[in-house]
C-alpha cells in the first residue's frame, strides 16, 4: 500500500488548468523531487495533497485512507502539512552561520 498517493488528482481555476490528472504514489522511505519551471504546478500540487485547494479531480489518499475532502487542519492533524520558503531569515548572517543556527534551534538549545 502506498504512503501517500494521487489518482487523476486535478486542479482548474476558471478554464486554466494547473495540475491536469496527476498520479503518483509514494511509499515509507521514498525519496521525490517534484520539478518543473515558474507556473508548472508544482505548488498548487503540493496545495492539494495539504487540503489548501479543493481538487477539481481527483482523489489524495494517505496511509490507504480517502483525505480528498478533508480541510487543511484536518490533514495537519493527521501529520500532512507544507512549510513556506523564507529566504532571508537571517539576512545579516552568512550562510554558514545560518546553518549553525538552524542547527542550534533543531538540537534544542533555543
């Protein structure tokens, strides 16, 4: 059974459509890439496995179970969720010490 999956999962705003009939399913351990150029869908694919849009089609399945029309915060719960890119959180820092606080904040000491 796979982790996560998409079947023929679609998204239209208005007559453009973002992500047309993606599937993929991925199971415990699976490393991807999802790449493409600006305006490819890669986000709006994402948005839907999270339930931050509504698929126009398709079906999401996690751990075998229907989340197709679970909300955001239901799926959150449930361990499915996206992270934002932020690129400069520490504008003044090189990136060396950027990573030493990444690091400082993951190892517990903040």
């Amino acid at each position: 059974m796979a982790f996560l999956e998409t079947q023929e999962i679609s998204r239209a705003f208005g007559k453009l459509w973002a992500v047309n009939r993606v599937s993929l399913d991925l199971r415990q351990g699976d490393i991807h890439a999802i790449i493409g150029p600006n305006g490819a869908g890669k986000s709006t694919y994402f948005n839907l496995i999270t339930g931050y849009h509504r698929a126009t089609t398709g079906k999401v399945f996690y751990k075998g179970k229907d989340i197709t029309r679970l909300p955001a915060y239901e799926r959150c719960n449930q361990g499915i969720t996206r992270s934002f890119q932020i690129t400069s959180i520490y504008p003044k820092l090189t990136v060396y010490e950027s990573v030493l606080m990444a690091c400082w904040f993951t190892a517990g000491s903040a």
